[in-house]
C-alpha cells in the first residue's frame, strides 16, 4: 500500500465524482479496476480496486436517464411548482445520448 493514501473526506469524494470517478481518490493513481455493478431499486453500486495502493471503494449510481433506440435520453421531471417549470407542469427533459461514457475500465 502507497505511504501517501489518504483518508477520505466530503471533498476528496466530490473531487472523484467530478473527475468521472477517473483516478484513484486515495492516492491519485489511474490504474483502477472496476468489479460487476449490482442493481437494486433505482440505484446500482459496484467495488472499485486501485492496483497501485491497494484500497478499495464502491461506486454508487444513481437512475438519471433512459437510452432509446433513437439515440435519446428521457431526463427527470422538473417538479411541479418549481422555477424550472412555469406553466406548472411536469417538464420532459430531452437530448442526445452521450458517446464519452467511461470506458476506462
């Protein structure tokens, strides 16, 4: 194990989220691996080992869109009443589907 892994905080797991989960957040490394995602409910979680120190972490995810055959994404519903919605009606987000997914692993 790296003699420069550090503990985790809020804000060293916001920096990872940010980065696109890319690099190891206890010691930066990007020779990571990650194992099989589990589902259950609306949310899916898999361990994640960093080759170089040894740690490891689950990544949580979280239901945020639907891929379509026709390439597109259904995002969320802004909530009736909110400043998102001023007709006061639920609100289809829609756009393409990203082709950057993480495929680092």
């Amino acid at each position: 194990m790296s003699a420069t892994a550090r503990a985790l905080t809020p804000a060293i797991v916001k920096e990872y989220v940010e980065g696109g989960g890319t690099r190891c957040p206890y010691c930066h490394s990007e020779d990571i691996e990650a194992g099989p995602l589990e589902a259950d409910g609306d949310s899916a979680s898999g361990t994640v080992e960093c080759l170089a120190c040894g740690k490891q972490w689950r990544e949580v995810f979280t239901l945020s869109a639907v891929e379509t055959p026709s390439g597109f994404c259904f995002a969320g519903y802004a909530p009736k009443g909110s400043d998102d919605d001023p007709n006061n009606e639920p609100v289809l987000v829609r756009g393409p589907i990203s082709t950057t997914a993480s495929s680092h692993r």
